[in-house]
C-alpha cells in the first residue's frame, strides 16, 4: 500500500497494467498493490497518453474537463476569461475545468463569409492568419471580387477577409485616379507627305471600373490604340502648313473622334495635347530660312516706314522754318552747337556777326 496527496490544482490518473483505473481529485488516498499515480497540473494543455474516449467513460473524468468537437468545415475558438487564447483544428480537444472561465465559438469555414461576431483584430493572430484570406484595396482604389470565376461585387477601399477553403477568390483592382498616358515617337506622313513625329500626351479617369475591367481586357492597352490611331487618322488628312496653324485645335477634334468608344472603355478623358512636332532635318532647314526671310522682310518694311515717317517730319520742320524766321535762326543755332561739338578750335575776326561768319565757313 502507498499513500499519495492530489494537491487543489491537480489531477491524478490511477493506473494498474497500463490503463487507467479511475480518476482522484485534490485529497490523499491509497493506492493498491500494482497501482501507479500520474499527476496532471489543471493549469496548463491537456496531454495525456491515454485514449480520450476510454477516459471519458471512467467516473468522474468527465466533470473535469471540456470536451470540444471541431468539424472538419469549421475552426474552433477558445477564450479564457474574455480574452483570445488559441485556435482549434478540426478534432477532439479536452480543457481542464476550473482555473479559468474558458468559453468556446465555432464557425463555418466552408463559406468565405467571416462572421461579423469574429473582430477583426482576432484575424491578425497568429494562429488564425493562417485560416484567413486578406485583400486591400488602397483609398485611390476600387476592386472588383471573383468567386470562384465569377464576378460577385464592386469592393470599395478597405481591408477585407474571407476564410481560407477550397473556394477560389481572385481581386482584380483599378487607380480611380487622374493617370496620363505619353503616346510618343509617332511617325506620321502628312497629306503633302511630310513625315513628322508627334509626342501626344493623355490625361484620363477610370470611371467605371465593371466596364474597364470586366468588360475590357487591358484597357490601358486599348486606350493607347484608340488614341494612336486617331491621332494618325487626324493628322494624315492636314498639310504640313495646316498642322503647324491648328496645333491648338488637335485636341478638340481627337477628342470628338474618340468620345464614344473611350465611354465603351469605362474612362473618362479630361485633357489632351500635343507636346512636340518634330520634323526632319532637312525640312527643319528649309522651315528656319523661311522664317528668316519672313524676319527680314518684316525688318525691311518697318526701316521703310520709318523712312518716310523721319521724311515727313524733315518736311513738316522745313514748312514750319519757312513761314517763321525765328526758328530759321534757332535751328541755325543748334547746327552750329553740334558742328561746335566736333571741332576743337574756331578762330574768327573781322566785322560782322559771328554767326555770319560761322555761317560762311559751310556755305560757298
């Protein structure tokens, strides 16, 4: 005979020939001949050798415990005291009853709608991430969520979860924001057939995101075309001349060309333009002597006008110092200051007056 003591926190298995006899709780007892004791701390996991079911039938075993049952489409949550403490896998799961208020929530996992009763703080954990399928969609962004192939709703900005099951789900996202597109490097022969190249810039909007992506594959790629192609159209039918008068006006006319299949592509086109013209050297050559030419004549036509107009008022002044002597004699003056000017030396003498005298010096 052996005497043992079950302390308030444990448990003790009788066992004789291997199996489990019967169960002790907190006390002091005695132990038969070929009986042994195992102790289990009530505080920590539930492990044992023994089978669950066969312990479960001895007496008082099961007053000890919580037995969980997980199915094989659902998970298993375990709180102690209110708070998260672990996730359970489909199976059997035994808990010792008493040190801590333990309380049990099983969900479905064979859909991918997580219960509204599951925060959102719990699917961060650990050891729930690894059940659970995470998409983002950024704020400038929109998405569109296929389940199992097939388009289920427009998903807005935010973080969203599903359960992670046999169910295939696939988040296709759109920037609902102001993207521009360079169309650059386009070789295009004019209607005089000048080839030029054009850089062509876009500025465009996802409107409609069911439209852009569902409807649409790589509309991105489509809306380059579309706009090449237009640009190309437009273009081939202006002169060299034509175009270089009516840059400004390539906007308006691409855009009313384009209007209704950009609507087919769910975008928006806000503005448009062309950036650069560039033309072939030798074009580019002939283009600046034109230009050239064009400048002086410009030149020569104003040197003309102000010609005539330093004539017409020599004219106007001789009229004015004909019909008055006194400024006949002022401007006589001022002749004389500015030859004054030029000369370092005057010597005069005689009779007479000096401006008399001066006067004989340029008259013969």
């Amino acid at each position: 005979m052996k005497r043992v003591t079950i302390n308030t926190n444990e448990v003790g298995f009788v066992v004789k020939n291997n199996a489990v006899v019967r169960v002790l709780t907190a006390g002091k007892y005695w132990l038969g001949f070929g009986e042994q004791i195992q102790k289990y701390d009530m505080a920590k996991p539930f492990h044992t050798p023994y089978d669950v079911d066969v312990l479960l039938q001895i007496s008082g075993f099961s007053e000890l415990v919580e037995v969980v049952d997980v199915l094989d489409n659902e998970i298993g949550i375990v709180y102690a005291n209110g708070n998260f403490k672990q996730s359970l896998t489909s199976g059997r799961h035994i808990f010792w009853k008493g040190l801590q208020e333990l309380t049990f929530q099983k969900e479905d996992i064979s859909t991918i709608e997580i219960s509204k009763a599951i925060s959102k703080n719990l699917l961060e954990k650990q050891s729930l991430a690894f059940y659970v399928r995470q998409h983002k969609i950024e704020p400038s962004e929109k998405g569109l969520l296929f389940v199992d192939g097939a388009f289920e709703k427009v998903l807005e900005a935010g973080t969203y979860y599903w359960w992670k099951n046999a169910t295939t789900i696939a988040v296709t996202k759109a920037d609902m924001r102001l993207t521009t597109m360079e169309i650059v490097g386009q070789e295009i022969l004019t209607k005089d057939k000048a080839q030029i190249r054009i850089n062509f810039s876009v500025q465009y909007q996802v409107v409609d995101i069911i439209k852009s992506l569902l409807e649409n594959k790589d509309f991105e790629k489509q809306l380059y075309i579309l706009m090449q192609l237009a640009l190309r159209s437009y273009i081939g039918r202006l002169t060299l001349d034509e175009l270089m008068e009516n840059k400004s006006a390539i906007n308006e006319h691409i855009l009313a060309e384009v209007a209704s299949q950009v609507e087919l592509l769910g975008v928006k086109i806000l503005n448009s333009g062309m950036k650069d013209v560039i033309l072939p050297g030798d074009i580019r050559e002939i283009m600046n002597q034109v230009l050239v030419a064009e400048k002086r004549a410009q030149a020569n036509i104003i040197t003309r006008r102000e010609e005539t107009a330093s004539t017409r008022s020599l004219l106007n002044t001789a009229k004015l110092m004909e019909d008055n002597t006194m400024l006949f004699k002022l401007k006589e003056m001022e002749y004389v200051e500015k030859i004054a000017e030029k000369i370092n030396s005057i010597s005069v003498s005689g009779n007479g007056q000096i401006v008399d005298q001066l006067k004989q010096l340029f008259v013969k």
